[in-house]
C-alpha cells in the first residue's frame, strides 16, 4: 500500500535549505512564503512544483499577507496541511547582531524585540500554525531566541501553541556537526505535534537518525573533487594587499582588518556566514589557497546538492547560502519525525550529501585537495605551504609533489 506523503508548508523559505531535507525525508512541500524576490527566484527555478508566494506577484511580506489569505492563494484549508516549517529572520537575536554593544547597554537586551522590521515576526508563524492548524510544526531560529527577555516572550507565543493542543518539545540548542554536517553551526529548533499525550523530542545527534548522519565531517570531505564546472562557483580577485595579509594566515587563524578567518582542512568549518543584505557577501578563505570561498563551496559546507542553483548577486548567493538551515541537518530531522511522529518506518536509505559519501581518509583528501589547489593557483598559495614568511618569483614557480596518503 501506497504511504500518502505528508504536505508541509514553508514560511520565511530562504533558498530553501530546510525544505530540501523535508523532501529527502518524505515531506511534499505544498507551498513556500518568502519576501525576497532573489530568493523566490532561487526557489522557483529549483522547486517548480511547489508554489512560492513571493515577488514578483505577491508581497513574501508576512505581515501583509493573513493566513486566510495565503490559503486563498494556494487552495489550501485548515486541516489539511500536516507540517508547517519555518524560521523568522534570526539576525535581532543573534550573538553578532548583540555584540555591536557592551552588556550593560539596554539596546544589548532589547534589539531583538525593538526591531519593528524583524523582532516580532514570531508570533506571525504562530498565527500561521494556528490557523493552519496541522499535525506538527517545526520552529528554527538561533539560540538567542531562548534566552533573551529571559525566555518570556518565547514562552508566550509557545502556550498559544499549547492552547491549541500542541505538545511542544523543550526549545533545544542543536550543532550541525553532530549531524554529519562539516561545519559548526548551532541553532535552536521546536517541534511541537498535536494527537500525542506526551511531550515531543528532538534528536541530540545524528546517531539517533542513522548511520550516515552519524558520520563526522570536516573541511577536506566537502572541497576535495569540486568540479570547476559547477554553478555558482565563481571565485573572487583580491587586491595585493588583502593577499599579503591573507597568505600570512596559519590554520584557523583570522585576518582582522578583512574579517576572515583561514579554514582548518582537518576540522569543522566556522559557521558559514551570510554577509547581511546590504552589502557584499562574504565567506571565510580557502584552506590552501589565500581567496575567500565561492559561493558554491560555501553551499558545500552548508551541504546544499550541487545541482541546485542560486539566483541573485553574487552578494545575495552567499547571504541565501548563509541563512539556510544546513539540508543534511534538515533532512535527518525530518526522518526523525516521519518515524516517530508520522509512522513512516521506510526511511531514505542513500546518503542524502552524494559528495560526502566518498573517501574518508581525513590525510588523504587533504593531500588531493592541497594538491590541486597549488598546482591551479600557485600565486594564492599560503606563506606557510611554502615554508617561509615572504613571498618571492622563486618561491611561487615551486613545483609541489605528493605521494597519497591511505
């Protein structure tokens, strides 16, 4: 017998990095809500059957457009939606958007409901939810959302929720790393689920999903073998300054005057960063060669598929990649929630990264990336690949030989 597939709807979609692992999963993305007309272009071009309510034809602006309404647009009644998926712009509650002020200043604790633009986008979702009124939600936002105001004004909107005959998970902090994601990134994630007599949870690491999300990742597994075909791969000139500074950088180390940070091949990459919306994106450096990342290796990280595609500035690719929740980590929560919540027991199998599916020979992929990475580009090589301090005509026509390394 044919196992109907759960409908969800997305809200404040993005480039869509939560819908592409809810489809993995099993999930139907009926519809997405979204206010930026580049990404709606992102996610038209990559999701032609679901329906995107965003510019050109309509405002994405939640404010503006009721549920009733986006039910009108997209035929859709209450009950019939199983899941509604979304995060509300993070940025007034993030620890970066805070550290533009000292501790004790009122606007350090009070930013993120004080944006009139973006601080009360949460209880819009909530509206959503209860008026959708579907089997389960799932919330993801940063983990500043929990604690500032001391939790009440999430608490708040959330026993609306609970008004409504949800029972709702505890709001828990998850690392993407521990979900086979090759980056360290923390968010905070709520599901809440109707039909149940008991509270709900979330899973604490990718060992609760399946072996393939219980994988540890780094840097090296999502560069190596990066076609230079790919879209959205387009790398950046720096000026000779910038480059001097930049190949000074060790492992791990950051490059003040540029904020950037020198990735480590051997760990986890820093969170990847989105560059805001009003100006250019921007990303951390390459490990071997001393240029900031592409969009499209920057989508690695995130572990977008390679095929899907991004629309926009260059600028606004990296802000798309940037905000998204990572689709493995996405996809591993949506499987969690098909089996424990939906009695789906036939789960997706085949890892859903093909790209991190390969060899993982930490030392091995390294010496491949380093490799290629000097043989294409010498004058970007790192000062310390050279074993020097300084840079000279010499030093750059090195030839590099690797045996590799099993």
């Amino acid at each position: 017998m044919r196992i109907r597939k759960p409908k969800a709807v997305s809200l404040f979609t993005g480039a869509g990095g939560l819908d592409i692992g809810l489809k993995y999963a099993g999930f139907e993305i009926k519809a997405c809500l979204e206010l930026e007309r580049w990404a709606c272009d992102t996610l038209r071009a990559n999701n032609p059957e679901t329906i995107v309510v965003g510019p050109p034809d309509y405002s994405g602006d939640i404010t503006q457009i009721t549920p009733k309404e986006f039910m009108e647009i997209v035929d859709i009644k209450p009950n019939e939606i199983d899941l509604i998926v979304g995060g509300p712009p993070c940025q007034p509650f993030s620890i970066a958007a805070n550290q533009r002020f000292k501790k004790e200043d009122e606007r350090f604790k009070r930013i993120g409901f004080n944006d009139t633009r973006r601080g009360d986008l949460l209880k819009y979702y909530v509206d959503y939810v209860c008026s959708f009124k579907p089997k389960a939600f799932l919330l993801e936002n940063v983990p500043g959302l929990r604690d500032i105001d001391e939790g009440k004004f999430l608490q708040n909107q959330l026993a609306k929720l609970s008004d409504e005959g949800y029972y709702i998970s505890e709001p828990t902090v998850l690392n993407s790393v521990n979900f086979g994601v090759p980056q360290l990134r923390e968010r905070l994630f709520i599901i809440g689920i109707r039909g149940i007599d008991k509270k709900p949870r979330l899973p604490l690491s990718g060992e609760e999903v399946g072996s393939f999300w219980a994988k540890f990742h780094v840097v090296a597994h999502a560069l190596t073998n990066i076609s230079d075909d790919l879209a959205n791969h387009v790398t950046r000139n720096h000026k000779e300054a910038s480059l001097r500074r930049y190949r000074a950088l060790a492992f791990g180390k950051r490059e003040h005057l540029g904020r950037v940070d020198r990735l480590d091949p051997r760990k986890p990459a820093k969170t990847v960063i989105s560059g805001g919306t009003s100006g250019g994106g921007r990303s951390h450096l390459h490990p071997y060669l001393a240029r900031t990342l592409t969009v499209r290796e920057c989508a690695r990280l995130q572990t977008f598929p390679d095929d899907y595609i991004f629309s926009g500035t260059i600028g606004r690719q990296f802000t798309q990649v940037g905000n998204a929740v990572p689709p493995m980590l996405s996809a591993a929560l949506g499987c969690y929630m098909m089996k424990h919540y939906f009695g789906h027991d036939e789960l997706p199998n085949n890892p859903p990264v093909p790209y991190l599916s390969g060899d993982n020979n930490v030392e091995y992929l390294c010496q491949i990336l380093k490799e290629k990475s000097l043989a294409n580009s010498p004058e970007l090589v790192y000062y310390d690949l050279l074993g020097t301090s300084e840079s000279s005509k010499e030093q750059l026509s090195i030839t590099f030989d690797f045996e590799p390394v099993r």
